[in-house]
C-alpha cells in the first residue's frame, strides 16, 4: 500500500489535529522548512518518527539510529531528539499527549514508561500493518478536525497503533510485576532526591540483592549503575537543552557541591559538563505541534488553525 502523507509546503498541513484530541501528524519536510532541526530538542509529547524516503541519523538521547525507508522510531516525554539527516529523507511524524491513550487503552503497559525499544527496522506483514495505521492516522487528522466523535476516533486509532507496535518482534511490554522494570520506574520518580539502592529496595519490598540481580539480567549493569546512568542521562540533557549554569544543574540533581557534580560527570560521561555542553548546539523550541483545546469562543467547536510551534 503506498503510504499516504500530507503534501509538503501545505501550510493547512501544519495544523493540529482537534486540540481536545491531543494528536497531531506531520512531516519531516515540513517541519524542516520551518525549523533547523540539527540541533537538540526535548519532547514534552511522544513522537513517532516513520522513515518513508532517504538515508540519514537521528538521534534520541545521543544515541545515533542510522534511518532508511520502514524505519520506526519513538520519541518518549523528557527525552532528546537530533535530526542528522540528508537532504533527501523525509518521514511522517506523529505526536500525541500522553493523556490521549491513557482516555482509552486500560494497560498502562502500552506507553511502557519509556523503558521500550526506540527503533526498528520494520519489513514484511509488520512493515504492512504499521503503515496502514500511520497512513489512515494522517488521513483522518486531515479530515476530521473538530468534534467529539473525531477526538475519539483519533484516539482509538493512536491506540490501535501503538498495541501493533507492542507486538513487534523484540519488544516486550514492561510488566508492572517485573522487578526490574519497577525499581526503573521508582528510580525515575526520585533520581534527583537519592541514589542510594537500599531506600528504593526498602520502598519497593525487595532486597538489595533481588533489585540488583533484577538489573543484572535486564542490563548486565547493577542497580547502583543504572541508578547514576538515569541521573548522567538527565545531566546530559540539560547540558544541552538549557543555559542553566552548571552548578545549578548539579544541585537540581543531588550534588550540592559543583565540584563532585564535576567528578561524578566526568567519571561516568568520559568529559567535564562544560566540555559536554560546548559539543551540543543551542535547541530551537517547541519544533514538534503543540496540541492544545479549541478557544471556548469557536462555536464550531473547531480549533483556530496554528502553525506547528506557536504560542
């Protein structure tokens, strides 16, 4: 099936999808032509990203994943994006709030709590499916901009996609049971207040022990380490995305003191913060379509149509 996209340079494009529906879709050519797109952003929606033409990178928290055609990639809230791509490639970009599945999927497993996979190289009966859903997504976020029955609809349809994607081959769904996956989930809730194994063990009923043996098997790393590669990863971040000084960067995540904030970077980044810092390039804001309520005043119940990105 050919992947149906909207057409580059068509400004009504550019328009969200019914604000109250909180799904929006977009491509990547259009974006670049409103947007440098080279430097890092942070997502405070998810982002689906799906390769349909070209070669190039894109990287999600500094990690680069080489694209091509059938390449899938998720963007989860909070984290980093950068687009190195040529100029030949070009992608359908979903984006939602994470409100928008939770109104109508029950498994709380479905957003994973960001501890899924980031890519795939989609082929075959998957590759089929995947673009369907996406192809019939952008479709009726053209067609269908206002009402209530519209809303849901996009919603279901998010949804729809997103359990195809939990069935792709490598991709478990993070159960909450699963020992690992729940002192992940903890640890993102208070990196920034300790990073001490035994208060999350305690908190969550297990030993030390078990918790370490759990991140053991799911990472090769111990619990200790996963707890400072949480909090390396969040430093990165804002090292890139802001202009905060550094010290004020490490008090915000437990180091009262620049200097061991200085030592743990270096030590578990391999450079200083400011060295990190330098390397990145300044981030232009708000490069995804924001979704947000109709005005009260539309009696249409129709939102105003906005370019991605604006106030």
């Amino acid at each position: 099936m050919a992947l149906i996209g909207q057409p580059a340079g068509d400004s009504t494009a550019m328009a969200p999808a019914p604000g109250w529906a909180g799904v929006g879709t977009v491509t990547l050519r259009e974006l670049s032509g409103h947007y440098d797109l080279a430097g890092v952003r942070r997502c405070d929606q998810h982002v689906l990203v799906l390769v349909t033409v070209g070669h190039g990178q894109h990287e999600i928290d500094f990690r680069p994943y080489l694209c091509r055609p059938g390449t899938l990639l998720w963007v989860r809230p909070g984290q980093v994006i950068r687009h190195n791509g040529g100029a030949g490639l070009d992608a359908i970009v979903v984006c939602w709030e994470p409100s928008a599945v939770a109104e109508v999927a029950d498994d709380p497993a479905l957003l994973d709590g960001g501890l899924g996979p980031a890519c795939w190289q989609l082929a075959g009966e998957d590759e089929d499916a995947v673009i369907n859903e996406v192809s019939q997504l952008v479709v009726d976020c053209q067609r269908h901009r206002s009402g209530t029955l519209a809303a849901g609809l996009l919603r279901h349809q998010l949804a729809v996609l997103l359990l195809r994607i939990a069935l792709l081959p490598g991709r478990r769904p993070a159960e909450r049971n699963d020992a690992y996956v729940r002192f992940r989930l903890e640890v993102e809730k208070d990196f920034t207040q300790t990073r001490r194994v035994e208060e999350y063990a305690e908190r969550m009923g297990y030993s030390v022990r078990t918790v370490t043996r759990a991140c053991l098997a799911a990472t090769g790393r111990s619990a200790k380490q996963v707890i400072d590669d949480r909090v390396t990863l969040e430093a990165m971040r804002l090292l890139a995305v802001t202009d905060d000084p550094i010290a004020d960067i490490g008090r915000r995540l437990g180091f009262p003191e620049p200097t061991n904030f200085g030592r743990f970077f270096h030590r578990e980044a391999g450079t200083s913060p400011g060295a990190f810092r330098s390397a990145q390039r300044p981030p232009p804001r708000n490069a995804f379509p924001s979704q947000r309520r109709p005005a009260a005043g539309d009696l249409h119940g129709r939102p105003t149509p906005r370019v991605a990105g604006e106030a």
